[in-house]
C-alpha cells in the first residue's frame, strides 16, 4: 500500500499549482483544468493574487472557482501553510537552486507530496542531505524532475529493465526532439555553470557520475560513460553528438537504480546522446551541435559572456507561441545490452515543445499521480521511476505519450 500523505486528514486542497502565475505555471493550470478528474480540489498559488486572477480567468470554465493562495519562496510561514493545507504541491519556480529549497522543507514536514521541474544537480543534492530522512519520517514524496527533465530518461530505462526480464549492463538513450530550451531551463543551467566554475567542491559534485546516489562511494560501477566528448558515428551508421541534458539526466537513472538496490543491474553504464542523422549531413550537424553546446557551456562560465548569454537567451516565465510549441517533439530510443548479451529496446515519444507542452503534461501527470493512485510504499527524496513507476507510465500513455519496449 501506499503512503497517501495527507489523505483523510481534512487538507484543504488535493493539489496546488505553485508558480502558477509564471509562463510553464501557466501551461500546467491549463493542463490541469482540462485533464483532472473533476473531483480533484485544484489551487493556484504564487506571489500575486492579482496575476493568480488573471491566469484563472483565462483558464476553462471548470477552473473558475479554483482557490487562489498567496505564497512567496522568501516567506517559510507562507509555504509552511501552504504545504500544510496541500496533500501535493507541484512547483515550476525555479532556478530551484535560488527558490526551491524553502518548499522541499515546508513539503518535507508536513508529510506533503512535492513535484519538481528541476535539473540542477546541486539543488538536488542538497535537498537529498537536507531533507530526505525528514521526508522519510513525515511520508513525503519529494520527487524531482517530473518534466522534460528527466521523465524520459527515468521511465524509459524502468521500461526497458521490466521487458528486459534480467539485469542490464549498458543502456544508451539517444534523444531527438524539435522544441526550444525554457527560460527557466537556462536560467537554472546559466546559474549551475556560474556556481561550479567558481568552486571546486561544487565541481567535483557535478562532475561526479554518482553525485545523486544515497551513498556515491559505495557505488558498484563507477565507472561510467562520458557525458561530453566529441561527435561519434555510431554502430548503425548515424552520428551523435553530446546531449545537453545528459550530466543530468544520468545522474537521476543512477539515483533511480541505487534507491531500487541497483535493481537494474549493479554493473549498468548508462549515457545519453542526441541524435544528429545519417551521412555528411549527420556529421556536419553532429560537429555544430556540439560546437555550439561546448560554446555555450564556455560562455556561461565567464562573466562578460554569460551577461549577453541572459540578455539574448530566453527570460525565465517566456517562451513560444501556441502554434510554435504545437510543432514540437521528443523521441527517445533506449537500446539495453542485458548481462546475458541480449539486446531490448524502448521507445518514449511525445508531441508538442519538450520543455514546455510536454512537460506541462508530464508534470501535471506526476502530480494527479501523487495525489490520487495508490503507490509504492516509499517515501524521501525520490525520483520519477521510484515514487510512482509504471503507474506514471500508465498514466503518461492514457495522456497521448508513447511508451513502448521490445525484447528478443
């Protein structure tokens, strides 16, 4: 059985939305408003109660009497009653390393599910030391990454272990989608660049392929796959490049397979790449993908440059038009070698901008998941596969998203 925080305790909403006021806060509402169950107890909460009102009356008519609640991440009383009246609180206020801490707490003692869109490894690695055995003792889910970051990569490797049947000795997801980076994605890699670059212990963090598992030093396989590197021709003739995501993504499988006592396989290479297509022109994409990756990182990391980057990058709480986002995509293939040498297959793929439609369903799933199914009896700081597993999945199919797996 699960631990359902907050069920039957006379909380006052099922779910809240907090950022709601900001431009992915905005897509979720939307999402919501079109796909909870119509007794879900739905609330909006952020900073302003006049801009609350202002995405409420844009939203469909059932949203209409939705609460609105008044809360700000520099005021602990204000998220301390906000998680206290909330059985799940899914937040898109970041850069989370700035403003997320103060809602894990408040989440974390109140026995209140939390959901997250981050995919800054700092931020996680403290909320981890910070508040996971208060998480553990309360019954709290904290679960990161409930978006574009890392939904894909977590379940997609869940999904390829189920049909693989045994364990895994090397996963390699390789990612192609059409869709821009959110402002607050790269406000919250601007912000992890800048942190590392100006100190070593924060570097060594980051760097390390096991920097968010319960206990990196008794790792079993620490050797894993670069994240960087150059561009490469793979096996079957296409060429890759280094994936933007993936010093974060793999770190959160990782996580995943140790909280599960590595039930993957205690000897699994995992890495991530982006696909970059067949033949010259394959190759040509591969060496500006990661030209431009590369650039981006070295801009970040020095002050002058990383002003302009933020004056001409995208501003956190912007982002494309409805028609732009509609054109978007992912698709993520997942190729496992078992440690008896077979090969298995998955495919996770969806429709509409990654980091922002996408993930506003990926997020609004996690959250309706939190609050309404029953699941594993775990608690703490946990990630997608490990809170809520193949009922998410379940879930993200019904949703229009495909998650499918093959095994010889």
């Amino acid at each position: 059985m699960s631990t359902d925080a907050g069920r039957g305790t006379g909380r006052e909403h099922d779910l809240v939305v907090f950022g709601a006021t900001g431009f992915v806060g905005a897509l979720l509402a939307g999402y919501l408003a079109r796909a909870a169950p119509e007794n879900v107890r739905i609330a909006l909460a952020g900073r302003s109660r006049g801009r609350l009102e202002t995405v409420r009356a844009a939203l469909p008519e059932r949203a209409r009497d939705w609460p609105l609640v008044t809360a700000d991440s520099t005021d602990p009383a204000s998220l301390a009653a906000l998680a206290a009246a909330s059985r799940v609180v899914a937040t898109t206020v970041g850069p989370y390393a700035r403003y997320g801490l103060p809602l894990v707490e408040a989440c974390a003692r109140a026995g209140t599910h939390y959901a997250d869109l981050t995919g800054e490894v700092l931020f996680v690695r403290e909320a981890i030391d910070r508040y996971d055995a208060v998480a553990r003792e309360s019954g709290a889910r904290i679960v990161h990454s409930c978006g574009y970051d890392s939904v894909p990569s977590d379940l997609g490797t869940l999904l390829l272990h189920r049909a693989a049947g045994t364990d895994l000795a090397r996963v390699r997801a390789v990612a192609t989608a059409r869709g821009g980076l959110s402002g607050g994605t790269l406000a919250s890699l601007l912000g992890h660049v800048e942190s590392v670059a100006g100190d070593p212990a924060a570097r060594r963090i980051a760097l390390r392929p096991h920097s968010l598992s319960p206990d990196p030093a008794a790792e079993p396989a620490p050797d894993q796959p670069r994240d960087a590197g150059p561009p490469r021709r793979e096996p079957d003739g296409s060429w890759t490049a280094p994936f933007v995501m993936a010093p974060y993504n793999t770190r959160i499988v990782r996580r995943s397979n140790a909280l599960q006592d590595w039930g993957y396989g205690r000897g699994l290479r995992y890495e991530e790449r982006m696909a970059a297509g067949r033949g010259a022109a394959g190759a040509a994409a591969a060496v500006a993908i990661t030209a431009a990756t590369a650039a981006m990182v070295a801009g970040a990391t020095f002050p002058p440059t990383r002003a302009l980057l933020e004056r001409v990058l995208p501003k956190p709480g912007t982002g494309p038009s409805e028609q732009a986002r509609a054109k978007g995509f992912f698709r993520h293939v997942l190729t496992g070698t078992t440690t008896d040498g077979r090969t298995v297959t998955a495919t996770v793929a969806g429709s509409g901008d990654p980091g922002y439609s996408a993930t506003a369903v990926m997020l609004g799933e996690s959250a309706l998941c939190l609050a309404l199914d029953d699941l594993p009896d775990r608690s703490g700081s946990l990630t997608p596969a490990t809170a809520m597993g193949h009922t998410l999945i379940e879930r993200l199919r019904e949703a229009g998203h495909t998650y499918e797996a093959s095994a010889p």
